[in-house]
C-alpha cells in the first residue's frame, strides 16, 4: 500500500506518520535545518566576537589618539620653554654688556677723579710750601 501512496506523492515514514516528501528528502531537509541552524549560530557569534574586536580596537585608538595629543602637548611646551629660555639667555647677556659698559665708564670716570684729586693734591701741597 505504501507503494500505491508513493504514485501519488504521499509517503507513510518511520512514526507511521504520512508526509508528502520523501523519507530520504525529508530527513535530507531536516539534517540541512540543522546545519543552517549551526551555520547561523556561528555567524552570530562570530559577529559578536567581530563587533567586541571593533570596540576594542577603537578603544585602543581613541587611547593612541589621547596620548599622541599628549605627547605634541609636551613637545610644544618643551619647545615653548626653551625658547624663551634662549630669550631670557639673550636678556642677560644684553644687561652684561650694558653693566660692563656701565663699569667701564664708572672706571674712567673713578680713574679721572683720581687724576683731579692728585692734581688738587699737588696744588694743596705747592701752595703749602710756598
């Protein structure tokens, strides 16, 4: 009977359940579900290990982005300090030159006071003696 059923597309399988597809197709269908099931978990989760990476990539990033910002900061200040280093460098030797300037005059003229003094002196002295 089961032949008979077969002409027309009507299968009885091993649960004595009538289907309309083959046994051998049904169960070829059914192993497929299954492993479309375990090709879809799969997939799933290698998006979640996917979309895990992305975050922690772009963390590392973001981290990289921080500290490079950090590290131009320094750098700039660094150069920042030095050059007004340099400027307080060249303030000085501006005022070394001015007070070594200033010293020579002041030692002229103490040389040209000494000179007058002597001379005064000198004068004191002849009018004492004459």
């Amino acid at each position: 009977m089961a032949d008979s059923l077969a002409q027309y597309g009507i299968y009885i399988d091993d649960l004595s359940k009538i289907r309309v597809l083959e046994p051998e197709v049904a169960n070829q269908t059914s192993k497929l579900k299954e492993e479309c099931q375990n090709f879809i978990s799969k997939i799933t989760e290698f998006q979640m290990n996917s979309n895990e990476f992305i975050q922690i990539i772009d963390q590392l990033a973001n981290d990289v982005e921080k500290e490079k910002m950090k590290t131009i900061g320094t750098r700039n200040l660094l150069r920042s300090v030095a050059k007004e280093r340099d400027a307080q460098k060249q303030q000085i030797q501006a005022q070394i030159v001015e007070k070594s300037m200033e010293l020579e005059r002041l030692r002229i003229q103490y040389d040209s006071f000494n000179k007058i003094e002597m001379e005064q002196l000198e004068t004191i002295e002849q009018l004492t003696v004459n």
